[in-house]
C-alpha cells in the first residue's frame, strides 16, 4: 500500500486538511485543530495498514504570500516624504 500524504495548509478564514491532493474535513480555527483532524484521518489509513505522512507549516508560513510580498515590497521600495507628494518643492 502507498503512503498517503496529509497537509494542513493556511486557507482564506482559518486552515484547511487535503489527504493526496483532495481537501477533507471543514475549516478549522487553528493550525493545532486542522493537525487534529489530519491526524484522525491519517490514523484510518494506519489502521489499513497504510503508511501516513503529515506536513504542517511552521510559523512563517502562517502568514499569506501576499502580506510576506507587501512586507517585503514595503522594506526595499523607497517612500517619498508628505511634501514631494503635494507635488512642491
């Protein structure tokens, strides 16, 4: 039997559990809940005789890939101060 493959993944309003790329299960509050539910799922398929493999995110990944581009964008983009934007000089 193949391995199957859980992964909690950060999802518009809380977390998401996909087992092989198909999502199962609701949304959840917190990434502990969603590890919950991917861990009760994954233990059907061990129970099977099945192997498992569960992948969280870690804290940086929490956050979404457009606030880390916005973050970053924001640290290296040069900002123009209250006068130039009046357009005075």
């Amino acid at each position: 039997m193949e391995r199957s493959v859980f992964e909690v993944v950060k999802a518009p309003l809380g977390w998401s559990v996909f087992a092989d790329n198909v999502k199962i299960g609701g949304v959840y509050d917190s990434r502990g809940a969603a590890l919950e539910a991917a861990v009760l799922a994954a233990s059907y398929t061990v129970s099977d005789g099945g192997g498992v493999q569960i992948n969280v995110p870690g804290a940086e990944e929490e956050k979404p890939r457009w606030a880390i581009a916005f973050d970053i964008a924001a640290a290296i983009l040069p900002t123009r101060s209250g006068r130039e934007r009046s357009g005075s000089r």
